[in-house]
C-alpha cells in the first residue's frame, strides 16, 4: 500500500494487475473549517456510498489496485468536472462542491455556502491530488501491460426520488453509451449477474467524470462505472449497517464481473480492436 498522506486524502494500493479500483465516494473525513459551516444534515453525510471500498477488498487477490479517497464528497465531488458543467443537462444533480443532500435538505448553514474561490480553492485541494494520482497511476498500468482497465466502484440507494422513479436496478453499469469501454466488454459484465438480481447498461446512470474523462479506448485505457444498489449488500431497516450475508453474495458478484473485465477487456485490448 501506498498511502497519501493527510494532505492527499487518499489511499493507493498499487496492484499487478492492469486493473484500478477508484473509490471515489466512500470518504468520511471533513476538515474542521468546512465542518462548522455545515447543518447537522451535512455533518452526517448521507449520501456517502458506504462500505464501498470494503466491498471492492478482496478484488486485491485478482491483482488490482485501488485507489480510496479520505474526503467525504461534500468536501468536493470527485466524480464531478471541476468546471461545474453537468453530466446529465436537464436533470437534477449535485455539483463538485454540493450544496443540498439527495434529499434536498441544506448542507451549509445560511449564508455559509462555498463560494466560486473557496470552491476553487477546494477542487485545488482535494479534488485536484485524487485525479493526479489516478492519472499516474493509469499511466503506469499501460506503460506496463500496454493498457489500463478503469473500475469506478459506485453504491446508493435504492429509491432517490431525486434523480430516479421507483426502485433502482441492482447493478448499474455506465460507459458514456459505449464511449469508455465497447460494446462486447461491457455485455460480458452484464452477463455475470445472475438472474435473481436485476442489471442495466447506461440506464440512469452512464458513467460519472471519472468513466467519461479517463475510459479512452484509443488510448488503450477503458473505463467502466457500476453504481451499484446499496441493497445488494448493505442492511435494508439500517441502510449504513453491513449486511454480511448480502455482502457475501454481492462480493461474489462483484468479483466475478471483475475477472471477466480482465479477460474480456485484455482480450479486446489485445486484439488491436
């Protein structure tokens, strides 16, 4: 492991393998500045995907590597462009420093919002070093195998009025519509759900910044996003509690898609396609 320090806000384990796990949205940490500007809502984040790097754990034993980010993501959004340009026009959506929850509650107190320098100052700060160190370390990854594989691991709730209608499916794998990672890749992915769990392909959500900035097949980096429903592994009377029976089984899931975007993405890869 090759931690970053406090002032990186992340954590790197570096991996054999040509695959990196980016944990985004499984941060916790606010510092004390930004903290006493919040609500009580805003302190307790949560719309943090929880657990998600304990999760992604034993993707280690395939070889990969995982990158973790410390912050929460209303410190600043890892998955957002910096420049604040939406990834969904016309849709609702939080911003790189958001300001409301999915639930619409306030997370600053009144008249404590960031504002334009202290949201640059943010994204120099926090955002900036998380995106520095996934490009090194994608780099490293196709310098040594000759690609890179991108996993961007996602979880939330089932049911957010805000950005969806009804019940969200279990897994929800997003490619910019085939932009980041062709077609046959992401369709072996799909193919290792099992049929009691329900999967989509660039549904409600297509992939993040991180999938449409970084998944550039002609430059042998592919990239995919799995949002993945926090009911696959998380207790649903305690939505932040770990299930250990449905963790087991989404792990095992997990896992699976994991060694097939191994196999199959090499393959593509490999094949000069």
């Amino acid at each position: 492991m090759l931690p970053g320090g406090t002032d990186t806000g992340f954590e790197l384990t570096r991996g054999s393998a040509p695959l990196l796990i980016s944990v985004p949205h499984d941060g916790r940490q606010i510092p004390d500045n930004i903290r006493d500007s919040m609500t009580p809502a805003g302190r307790s984040i949560p719309d943090t995907d929880w657990d998600v790097a304990r999760l992604y754990r034993p993707a280690l034993g395939l070889g990969a590597g995982m990158l973790v980010a410390r912050w929460s993501r209303y410190v600043v959004d890892l998955n957002r462009n910096p420049d604040g340009s939406a990834l969904y026009p016309g849709a609702s959506e939080t911003g790189v420093c958001p300001t409301s929850t999915f639930a619409r509650a306030p997370i600053y107190q009144d008249g404590r919002e960031p504002g334009s320098d202290q949201i640059e100052e943010r994204v120099q700060s926090y955002w900036q070093p998380y995106h520095d160190a996934l490009e090194r370390e994608l780099q490293r990854l196709r310098n040594r195998h000759g690609y890179a594989l991108l996993w961007d691991a996602h979880s939330i709730r089932s049911r957010v009025p805000r950005f969806f209608q009804g019940e969200l499916p279990d897994y929800n794998l997003g490619t910019a519509d085939g932009a980041s990672c062709p077609a046959p890749v992401t369709e072996a992915l799909a193919a290792v759900v099992p049929a009691s769990r329900s999967v989509v392909i660039n549904g409600r959500f297509k992939g993040g910044h991180i999938t449409r900035h970084y998944g550039r097949p002609a430059k042998r980096v592919l990239a995919v996003q799995l949002e993945l429903s926090q009911s696959t592994y998380l207790d649903p009377a305690d939505p932040q509690h770990w299930n250990g029976e449905r963790a087991a089984q989404a792990r095992d899931v997990i896992t699976r898609m994991l060694s097939t975007y191994l196999r199959s993405g090499g393959d593509w890869m490999r094949s000069g396609a």
